[in-house]
C-alpha cells in the first residue's frame, strides 16, 4: 500500500525473517527523487514492523530525527 505525506509517496515494505519481521520503506518525492531507509529494525510482528516503517518515513520527510528500532541488529562475525 502506498500513503502519501506532504506530496511524497510512502511504501513501506515487511519481509519475514526467520523468526522476526524486517521493516523496510521506500519514498518518491514530489521532484522525483527515490530514496530507501534500508532495513530500519525487526520485530516480533508484522502489523509494529509496518507501522514502524510508516513512522521512519514521516519523519524523515519532515526533516526530524529517526525513531530508534526496539533492539539492535547485532553484526555479523
């Protein structure tokens, strides 16, 4: 589904991972430009990680600072 925020399309995306849900979004602003967030941070559930990716997405059109994802990713070894 796409939503739209002060003219940009907002596509936020889930993918399954493992045991998590990995929240993910696109936008298109209204000049054109495409940008990604990349992946933003897994949940327990798909519903928290769509509405986290939502969240991230407003907030980066508005110019204000990222919500913080509910644990961190630990890198690989």
């Amino acid at each position: 589904m796409v939503f739209y925020h002060h003219g940009a399309a907002i596509q936020p995306s889930v993918t399954r991972l493992g045991n998590t849900f990995l929240a993910r979004v696109s936008i298109l602003e209204e000049d054109g430009e495409a940008t990604s967030l990349g992946d933003l941070g897994q949940f327990a559930n798909r519903d928290c990680a769509y509405e986290f990716a939502v969240r991230s997405a407003t907030a980066f059109i508005d110019g204000e600072p990222l919500p913080r994802s509910p644990f961190q990713q630990l890198p690989a070894r």
